[in-house]
C-alpha cells in the first residue's frame, strides 16, 4: 500500500486551480467535442483560467474500471500538487448554460450527471477516493459519497440546491429527441417535477457524430449485480468495519509512475495498464463474505464454520 501522505509531496494545493478528471476508453468522437467544448465553457462562462483537464485512459482490454480510473486521474493530480478542488467529469456530458464549476464549501454530489461530483481534494484524499473493487459502472458512485459522509465530509446533491436550476448540459449518449421529451427524461433522471437541472441531447448538424454502444465494454447485467451486491455489503457494516475497509480500499492501492503520462496545453494524460497501476487486494484486506456453491453435494461437505469463503 502507498502512504496517502506521499500524494502531496508536490507541495501544498492551491486552494483556487480546478482539476477536470475524466475516465476514458475508447469514445474518441466524445472526447474530441469535449476537449473543444468543455474549457471553453470555463473561461468564456464561469470565467475560470485556472484549471487543467486529467484525461486517465484504460489501454489495458481487461473490463474497465470507471472507479480505477477517476482515482488514476486524482493520484496524478495529487502527484502534481497543483489543485485546490476536483470535478469529477464524464466525457459524454457537455455544459451548455447554467453550471458553475466554481469551488464550494462543501462537496457536491451528482454535479452535471450521476457519475460526476465536485469535491474539495482534501476530503477527496480523507475518505481514500474510490472503491477499486468495483467494476464497470454502477455504484461507485453512491458508494463514494458515502464515504464522504461516513468520514465526516459535508455533502449535497447538485440538483438540490438553486445553482442547478436553470443549469442545461448536452448528453452525448441522447438519440435526438424534443425539448418536451427531453424534460421529461431529466425529470425523471434527477427526480425532480420544477424547475432542475435539465439535459438536452447533442444535435449534430452536418458533422459526422456517431453515439457508442456502451453495452460493448461498459454495461453487463453481472457486474451491475456484483456492483451493487458490494455497496450492500459496505453499506451494512458496522461503522468501525467500514472505517477500516475504507482505509485498505481506495486511492492508495493506485499509482501512476508506470503509467505513460504527457502534456499538451492544459491536456494532461494518463494512459495505463490497469496492472500497472493497482495494487492488487488480498484476501484478508476484502470484505470476506459465505460463498455461494450452486451444487447441493459440494455444500454438504463445506466445513461447520460456515463453510468456504471469499474476499471480494
């Protein structure tokens, strides 16, 4: 395991410099329009000079690890020692009016999507980042902010408070829809019927777009599953159990001085190897839960201690 101490060897953060973190496989034409879109919307709109874009890109073709891959983006921001806050930022979403990307307070959960959130790098680092152990997407995130809350971090919901209100983003993901239609989906993404944050989807024009199939190497039924069957477990510790797994799962299983890094303006690049750049968990460093054996014999001849386990 490395010292989270080690992570700010580059000095004291500068409270002011925002750092866009972006996870990244494979979705070139969405990376393209938001490395166009995305910093000009900060200077031209909040006015934001101050900032670079980590882009951490999974070369490796195991299973991508959206959790991996924002704490690889951290973790070479942190090795940077320059940022004062983080925004956690999917590459399919867009700013288009409306969202502030300033520093708070307090650190905000579901900022411009689900997976995305703005945090004060301080509790970043206090609540260890994210769960490695999950897998694809899904759950991380909530898991994450729990986190945040469990060591002690204030946290609210974006869409909850008046700065989202007449916020409006551009999702990448959305098949060309109406206005209406497209209120009514970020009605029910955000789960609000008033005035909210609203998505719009990516009007191509005549430029040549093509939307990617997620379910190709991001989405499965049986990670989703495993995801959320691994928040349940975490959820459900006592609090000094979760403490302790908090502080064994997280940032500090990640490094990046293997991982191929360069610099191009503001762009700063992590390509990776997820070996290269996880530490692997043992055993006794997993939440050790009964295994479940489909076959009734094999059950029969578990031991009397509640039978074989397994650390996931």
């Amino acid at each position: 395991m490395w010292n989270l101490i080690a992570m700010m060897s580059g000095g004291p953060p500068r409270t002011g410099q925002l750092a866009i973190l972006v996870p990244y496989r494979n979705r070139k034409g969405y990376l393209d329009i938001f490395l166009r879109e995305v910093p000009s919307y900060l200077e031209r709109v909040n006015g934001i000079s101050d900032y670079a874009i980590y882009v951490a890109e999974q070369q490796s073709q195991d299973l991508f690890n959206l959790a991996l891959s924002r704490n690889v983006a951290a973790r070479a921001a942190l090795d940077d020692g320059l940022s004062g806050y983080f925004v956690f930022h999917d590459v399919d979403v867009i700013p288009l009016c409306g969202v502030d990307y300033g520093p708070r307070s307090f650190n905000v959960a579901w900022f411009l999507s689900a997976g995305s959130c703005k945090v004060m790098v301080a509790d970043f680092v206090k609540a260890n980042g994210y769960n490695p152990v999950f897998v694809g997407w899904g759950d991380e995130d909530v898991e994450f902010y729990h986190r945040l809350e469990h060591v002690g971090c204030e946290v609210r919901e974006w869409h909850r408070i008046p700065e989202s209100r007449q916020a409006v983003v551009v999702n990448l993901e959305w098949p060309e829809m109406s206005d209406d239609d497209a209120l009514s989906w970020s009605r029910r993404y955000f789960g609000h019927e008033a005035s909210g944050p609203r998505f719009v989807p990516y009007r191509a024009g005549c430029r040549r777009f093509e939307r990617y199939d997620k379910s190709r190497d991001f989405l499965g039924l049986s990670q989703q599953e495993g995801n959320q069957a691994l928040w349940n477990r975490v959820r459900a510790l006592p609090p000094d159990e979760k403490t302790s797994y908090i502080a064994r799962s997280g940032l500090n299983r990640v490094r990046v001085d293997r991982a191929f890094r360069s610099t191009q303006d503001r762009i700063r690049w992590i390509k990776y190897q997820t070996e290269d750049v996880l530490d692997p968990m043992t055993s006794q460093d997993g939440i050790v839960t009964e295994a479940r054996d489909p076959d009734p014999e094999v059950s029969k001849g578990a031991s009397n201690d509640g039978g074989p386990q397994r650390a996931v």
